[in-house]
C-alpha cells in the first residue's frame, strides 16, 4: 500500500470523515500532519496541493487526492481501490 498522508486539523469533522473513511476502505496507515500546530507544515500543504487551504488534503502516493468529498467521489468512479493498492 502506498504512503497516505493527512493534513488535518484539530477541529474539523471533514478530517475525521477522511480518516474513518480511509479505516473502512482498508487504509488505517496513514500519516497525519496537524497544520494547525506547524505553520511550515501548512505552507508545505499549500504548495503540494496548489494552494488549497482546506483541511484534510489528502495525498495517497504521489496523488493529490483533494478533501474528503474528492476522496468519496474517487471511490465512487472506482478509483480509490487502485490507487490503495499501488496500480
């Protein structure tokens, strides 16, 4: 399985709907980054995601998934399941 990473925050029930999500589908290795702690994390996440200042920003591998309902709507188009797997 590849790297998933999270950047979450404290207080934000998109992020626990991310992560229980993800525990569901298989995935509970995941790595969360709390930008709320770290600013430089939350610079870090801006540049990976294009500036998105949302939390979660989900990345699995080298993919940018996006935030919780990119993540739902990529399992509903079938691609969640390839992309946990490594394909």
């Amino acid at each position: 399985m590849p790297k998933i990473e999270l950047y979450t925050t404290a207080i934000c029930p998109y992020c626990v709907a991310a992560k229980n999500y993800l525990v569901d589908k298989g995935a509970a290795a995941y790595e969360e980054i709390r930008v709320d702690r770290d600013p430089q994390r939350f610079a870090e996440m801006l540049s990976r995601s294009g500036n998105r200042r949302t939390v979660p920003q989900i990345f699995i591998g080298a993919t940018h998934v996006g935030g919780f309902d990119d993540l739902v709507a990529l399992d509903r188009a079938g691609g969640l399941a390839p992309l946990l797997a490594g394909d």
